[in-house]
C-alpha cells in the first residue's frame, strides 16, 4: 500500500560540505517496519508514508519549512561549501521584552478566514533555489570505481520504470528555455502550478534487493549508496523525466516535458490510505524506534513499555549517529511533547505509582526517573541507569528477584517498570516551602465597561457561569470540586466582590488605585462554590444591572492581571484567571497601550516590532505570574485593534489559551464563545507545573519552543498545562550515539492536580540510531516535522525580517530532500527529483506553511489576526497543527442533498 507520490521540482545537486558515506555493510533496511512480528500490532505493508492535508484544497508545491533554525543567510552560495562549515541557525529568541504570546487550541470558528496567499514568488523561488544546486557536482566523497554504474558520467536516458523508480507520464510538451552563463545551465523556469488532483499512480511493491538489471543504461545523477550502505533503500519512488532543465544532458536533448499534474501525490489519499492500513487497529508500543500511525489516523494505543504517540510524536524515529550525518540531512531532530494529551476512553488511564515517604526511586548521578530503560544486575540488586549508564542500589524496599532472562519477577506488576508514561505521588520534597499545596482557584475577571455591557456580552457571561460553576473539573473519586472561586469586574478600576457563605447579600469593595494594585480582603473572595452558591447566584445576577448605567468606556488591563496574581498569591494557591477584554487599555495605568498598527511596516525590516510587545511591563507581568503559578486565560471580543501582541504576551507565558472573537454579535457568535468557555473549564489540566527533559548520553535537549517561560536552560516552567498545549523539543548531538543502545528520552512534569496533589507525569520514548541516511529518511515523520518548522518559523519572526524566515524554509527543505536523492535514491536523471516515501507531501505542506498568513505580509490581513494566529500555533500539538495548515474541507452541497 505504498503510496508512490514524489513532487517534481528543479534539479538539486549543491555540492554540499561532508556529504559522504555513512553506515555499516550490516545495517539492513526494513522500510516501513512497525514492530517485530510478535507484536500485538500486525505490521502493515511496507512503504507507509506519513502526510498531513486538507481535504479537497488544492496544494501547489510551494517554498519549504525553516529547518532546526538553519541558515541566517537567505540564499546559498553555488559549489562545494567549506568543509566543517557549520549550517546558520535562526538566531535566537530577541531578548525577553520581544516576545510573543500564547494561544488556544485551534477553534475554527474564532478565526475568520482571511487570504492564505503567499507572494507571487513563493513557487518559483522554490525553483530557483533547486536549479541552483547542480546533481551532476557530487561534492567531496568517495569516487565510485570504475565499472561500479554510478561512476558512469556521460549523459544518459533515464532508466526504464522498475519497482523502484517509474517515470511518469508527461504532459503537453514545452520548450527548453534558453541557455545562459549562470552555472553554465539553462536558466529553470518557474514551478508549474501543481494542484491535486484524484488521480494518481496504484502502489508498486518494494523490492529491497532491486539490482541494477543487466544491460540497462545507467542514467546520470547521484551516486547511490554504495556497498558501505547495504541495499538500496526499499519503498517505491517516483521520479519526474525530465520536468525542467538542469545538466548537461538537457543542453541538447528533446523538448522538456511538462509534468502531469494528475500525478501529484495526494495528501488527502495519503491520509485514507494510513486510515485504511492501519485504523481501528490496535498499536502496541513494545519496539524501539517504531513509526506510529499518523494523527489523522484513530487506532487503539496500547502501551507495552514506551509512551504513546498521544504524548510523544517524533520528527524522526531513528537519529543519525553521528553529528556530521545530521548536519549532512539538515532533517530536526526533536519531539513534540503533549504531557497532558487526552486519552479516548477505550484507553488504559496512566497508573499512579506512590513509594510513600520514600518518594520516586531516581539514578543518583543524572536523576533520571525509575523506568523500563533500567537495567537491573547482579541478581536484583543494582541498577544500572539507561541515560547515563551510572550504576545504583536498589532500595530495600524495592528489591525484587531476577529471572532466567535478568527481568524482574515482578516487572509485568510495576507500571513503572513495565510501561512507557505513568505518574509517582510526589513528596513534600518536591513542594514549594516543602508544604502540601492548597487546591487551585479560578478568578473570573469581567470587562464592564460601557460596550460590553450595551452588547449584552455582561449579562451573557454571568448567566453562562451560574451553570458552568456545577462543572468544575475534579478528581473521579471526589463528588464535588476542591476549586475555589472569586470574582472581579473592572472598567478604569477594579471591584472586588465578597462572597462568603454567611452573607445575605456580595459586597463589593473598590481599589482605585490601579497604579499599586492590593487586594482588599482574603475571607470571603476565595470560596467553595457549594458552600457560597446563594451569594454567587445573587452577585452574577446583581453585576448586569449595577453597570447598566455606566458610560465608561477605557479600561485598564495589566492592573487586572496583577490584582488576580496578588489574590492567588495572597491565598498560597495557584490557580487560573479567566479574563473576558474588549478594548485596547488606554487608561492611564501600567501597561497602557497606543495603537501601533501601521501597515507601513509590511514587507520591511521593522515588520518583526508588529509581533513584539510594547515596552516591558508584560513581560514582567507574566515572570511574577509564572513564578506565583497563575495561569491567565483571555477572551477577546474587539470590534478594533487591541494590539495582541502585548496582551497575549502573559497568557502565552503562563501556558494559558488566548480566544478571540472579532466584531463578537450576541445572536451569532454565542454559540461559539460558550462552547470555548465551557470546553476551557472542564479541561484536564496540571497547575504550578516544571517540566524537565532528560537523554541519553550522546545528545541533548537545545530549545524549546511553545507556550512556556524559562528561567534557565533546562527548565520549562508553566503556570498552568491543559490537554492542548504542546511543548517542541529539539535535540542535538554531543558525541556519537549507539546503534545497540538507541536514543532515550524521558520527560518529567512536575505539577499540582486539581486537588491539590503534587504529582510527577513521566513518559520515556526510545529512539532506534543508524549510520545510514536512508534509515533516518525512512522512519520521518512529516506532520511533526511541520510542528516543528512552523514553531520555529514563528519564533524567528521576532527577530528576523519575514523575507529571511521564509527564505531559510525554502532552503532547509531544498537541502533536506536534495540530500535524499543523493545518498539514498537509485540513479535518475538530473532533472528528476525523487523523495522519501514519508516526505511526499513535505512539500505541499511547507507551501501551506509560507502561505499562513502570519508569514504573508499584505494590507488586507490585520495585524492582531496575525499575532492571534502565532500565538495559536505556538501552543499547538501535531494534531492541531496538522489540521491548522491543512484544513479539512466538507462539501456543503453534498450535506444538504442528503439530508
């Protein structure tokens, strides 16, 4: 069921510094291997490939994805680059007050669709940068011996269609273009435009031993891998005759012909074939370095002893072992780690582990967590620690006997042991002040000013809240929630409201100073829902009617903040604000905005200063707002600039979800905004959490993009992490890593439930290492190396102008499958490019990436809407990104007619 679709596009042949062979004659190839046979998974048929796109739109094959922050320079240089050279990263984060904010999980109808164009030279530009990187200069590397096919340099017609490459049918002919002096080649004319299209070439099995066929004319390109790499990489590959000139061999020649656009690769039969392949089916996590069903896929995940795709998705299951492979790929390593994801019902639950007192059993040397990648020894009692390979005492308490094979007798009895994600009760150790938490608060925090309150948005809330206050999330076991509430309205200043449950009536109390904001009083703003019912009901029902006669119309905004962050702190819990803003905060206050929206800026250098912040004070804001563990969560409803960038800044900090309802009408757009409201405060979710990721030796964690803050290095602090956000990880290596013990992962999150329970939640992931390119090509990923791309692309907007960002993601993706083709694909013809079965679709969705509107610089696109969507993608896991770039499309016309 492989599916054979591989984008035609200029010519790539960049000599590129290092690219040599890598690999051992042992390592075998087993394309599209999900498991060993005895896996509860039955394997599906070789050549599954991963993509990701929107039903029915048409996807030309546009400019790629920024790579792991490579390449500051917009365009490379023709000819072998200098050996050593190490690839330019996006540069870093600007320095704090120039960051950006948080976003929600991807609600459609909260977004209005604007025009998703990119420039006009989105498509060519890709076509140029391929068309300067000539096939036929292979760069330094081993020179094929004589007889050896490769080696052969005249140029040849390509090879006839075998089971592992097969040329497709040409469309209308097209004229050569004329010759000119760059490079000595025929200057490339623009990509075609290619949409998708149904139709598309049946699968053609692999062949793992394919040979050369005797007596073929072998064609020009690049040298495959030679006898150091084992046999050809399996899978079928489709190569393009022909599609646009690049070598010698099209100086004089035919006519070029002009790619078929019906065998562009499909994204959306992509999906259904994986769907069919692989759905419904049960998929066990017992091998190391196994590629999981995409995430448009619905199977049952069964985990025996590595975390779940739900949790952990990978741009790669198998890291090239050394760093010069990497560097040669130019493929990120990271993984896009969702620690909080949902799990569907007829999935196991995570076990919770509690050792007592004693706490989670930890290596001594790297700290690392008790997991199934521990070794025990001599006969039980020692441990020898799979990250750092330290050995340790097995607690007394924890001993136990070894069997015939060296496992524990009790390894199928501990989760800890025996799976790949679980949590350990934490001790007082791991609690701030070593004391038990308090369960957390939320603060509901109203704008009632003179527009929200003549729209009816008000009354719309309060009334809203008086049933979403019986679903407050809790534990299974308990039968009400631990939650406290309190609540605040606030114009030009703020109103406290006392609702303890021995009062008749609230009683509001107002802070005018907004300058030095403090909280008014402590019992009776924080209070148990069921005890303080009456109250609440009187007060949501009173603050409609005692600002239906205002006339206020500015408001202040980080004040609001800060009274909510004092509250929770004064109480010593964390907890969640609940914000529901209108309008840019123009009063004279901290963190007053002007309006800065100028489309001057567009297309320019200082276009990035549109997605910082003004000035510092949220940025301080959401530094305090972290480190008391108060989460901000912010509902917008402008019918004008309020400039998100600076508002969103500490919900995107805090790990919170920014909502935003343009020209919000009460009769159309109720629906949704409840629907988000609701959907918000029944999340699952973890307060005041740490999270920390560990690894083998051999590689490290080096950035971490997502709706986070950092004090340091190696820390990612949230004061909130709900089922949605996605935390991307990138890894680089520090020495050469081993084939036989793999790459580990584990990712600790430290947080408090919603009880007040300080848990820790671990997932390890082990990760296969080879020394050849084809094995790490074969197990990509393509929907999280688009999560990945897209994050760091809108990282490097903050500090980069939009021009460059856009030209490192064309680049990266250039480099990435030229590379391919050169090491890993069977002989072609210059002109002919041929991709990873698991990359087909990169291209499509890398367009669909430079289209996005927050890399498309035009007039018609507000700027907020831009911002909006950064911050939205920021947070996002593989499945919502997937989805975001490449929408699902329904026919409406189809849907009426039946019913």
């Amino acid at each position: 069921m492989s599916q054979q679709g591989y984008v035609a596009a200029p010519p790539y042949s960049q000599s590129q510094p290092g690219i040599g062979g890598f690999g051992s004659p042992n390592s075998s190839l087993h394309y599209g291997h999900y498991g060993d046979p005895n896996s509860s998974y039955s394997a599906p048929q070789p050549g599954v490939s991963k993509s990701t796109v929107p039903f029915g739109s048409s996807a030309p094959v546009g400019p790629p994805p920024p790579g792991a922050h490579q390449f500051s320079q917009p365009s490379f240089q023709n000819g072998p680059g200098t050996p050593g050279q190490q690839p330019h990263r996006f540069q870093g984060p600007p320095p704090p007050g120039n960051t950006g904010a948080s976003y929600p999980p991807y609600s459609p109808q909260s977004q209005p669709a604007f025009p998703n164009a990119a420039p006009a030279s989105s498509t060519a530009q890709l076509a140029d940068q391929l068309n300067s990187m000539q096939i036929n200069n292979y760069g330094p590397g081993p020179t094929p011996s004589p007889g050896h096919p490769a080696s052969f340099q005249s140029p040849r017609l390509p090879p006839p269609p075998t089971q592992q490459q097969m040329v497709l049918p040409p469309g209308p002919q097209v004229p050569p273009p004329p010759p000119t002096s760059v490079n000595g080649l025929c200057t490339q004319p623009s990509l075609p435009p290619m949409a998708r299209q149904g139709g598309i070439p049946g699968p053609v099995p692999p062949n793992p031993n394919l040979q050369q066929l005797p007596g073929q004319p072998p064609g020009p390109g690049y040298h495959p891998q030679q006898a150091n790499y084992g046999p050809q990489m399996a899978g079928s590959q489709l190569s393009y005759p022909g599609a646009f000139p690049g070598g010698p061999a099209q100086l004089s020649g035919p006519q070029q012909k002009k790619l078929d656009p019906n065998s562009i690769p499909s994204p959306i039969q992509v999906i259904e074939s994986d769907k069919a392949a692989r759905g419904g089916q049960v998929y066990a996590t017992n091998t190391r370095g196994q590629v999981p069903p995409l995430v448009t896929t619905d199977c049952i995940i069964q985990d025996q002893g590595h975390a779940s795709p739900r949790y952990i998705r990978c741009t790669t299951y198998c890291f090239p072992l050394t760093s010069d492979m990497a560097k040669q790929t130019r493929i990120p390593l990271a993984a896009v780690i969702q620690p909080f994801a949902n799990v569907p019902p007829n999935e196991t639950p995570l076990y919770l582990v509690n050792h007592g007192e004693t706490g989670p059993i930890r290596c001594n040397r790297c700290k690392a967590y008790m997991c199934p990648f521990m070794q025990f020894i001599e006969g039980g009692r020692r441990y020898q620690c799979g990250f750092c390979n330290c050995i340790n005492d097995v607690p007394s308490f924890f001993f136990q006997h070894l069997d015939h094979m060296g496992r524990r007798i009790d390894h199928y009895e501990r989760p800890e042991l025996s799976l790949g994600s679980y949590e350990y009760v934490a001790t007082l150790d791991y609690c701030r002040d070593k004391k038990p938490p308090n369960p957390p608060a939320y603060i509901f925090m109203i704008d009632v000013s003179y527009r929200n309150i003549k729209s009816g948005l008000v009354k719309l809330i309060c009334d809203e809240l008086k049933t979403l206050l019986d679903k407050l999330p809790r534990e299974e076991q308990e039968e009400s929630s631990a939650i406290r509430v309190g609540f605040v309205t606030y114009n030009k200043v703020l109103h406290f409201f006392n609702v303890k449950s021995s009062l008749a009536q609230p009683q509001m109390m107002v802070v005018t100073d907004v300058s030095e904001v403090f909280v008014p009083l402590l019992d009776g703003f924080l209070v148990d829902f069921e005890e303080s019912r009456s109250v609440i009901t009187n007060l949501l029902d009173q603050i409609p009617e005692l600002f239906a006669d205002t006339n206020e119309s500015e408001t202040i905004f980080a004040p609001v903040i800060q009274a909510g962050m004092e509250a929770l702190k004064a109480a010593e819990r964390a907890g969640k604000l609940f914000i529901f803003h209108s309008s840019l905060p123009t009063a004279e206050a901290p963190g007053k905005l002007k309006n800065r929206d100028d489309k001057k800026l567009l297309n320019t250098d200082k276009e990035k200063t549109l997605f910082q912040p003004q000035g510092n004070c949220y940025e301080a804001l959401a530094r305090d707002c972290v480190a008391n563990g108060c989460c901000v969560n912010l509902f917008l409803f402008p019918n004008q600039y309020v400039d998100v960038a600076s508002v969103g800044l500490v919900t995107m900090y805090t790990g919170g979800t920014l909502y935003k309802y343009n020209n919000f009408q009460l009769d159309g757009d109720s629906p949704q905004f409840l629907s988000d409201l609701r959907r918000d405060m029944e999340k699952k979710m973890g307060f005041d959490a740490t999270m920390r990721v560990r690894t083998s030796t051999g590689f490290r964690a080096t950035e971490f993009l997502g709706a986070i803050y950092m004090n340091n290095t190696t820390d990612v602090e949230m004061a909130a992490v709900d089922c949605d956000k996605a935390v991307t990880v990138e890894f680089k290596h520090d020495d050469k890593l081993n084939e036989d013990t793999g790459a580990l992962i584990q990712c600790a999150l430290l947080y408090t439930t919603v009880s007040g329970q300080r848990r820790i939640r671990i997932h390890n992931i082990g990760l296969n290492c080879s020394a050849q390119l084809a094995d790490v090509y074969r197990t990509c990923e393509t929907d999280a190396l688009i999560n990945f791309f897209a994050k760091s692309a809108f990282k490097a907007i903050l500090s980069q102008p939009l021009k460059t960002v856009r030209d490192i993601l064309v680049n990266q993706t250039a480099h990435m499958l030229a590379c391919y083709k050169k090491n890993c694909a069977s002989p072609a013809t210059v002109s002919q490019l041929i991709l990873p079965d698991t990359m087909k679709v990169l291209p499509v969705y890398m367009n669909c990436l430079l289209k996005s509107c927050v890399l498309v610089g035009r007039a018609e696109i507000p700027t907020d809407e831009r911002a909006f969507h950064r911050q939205l993608v920021m947070a996002m896991g593989v499945a919502d990104t997937q989805l975001f770039f490449y929408p699902r499309l329904l026919p409406i016309v189809s849907l009426e007619r039946e019913r």
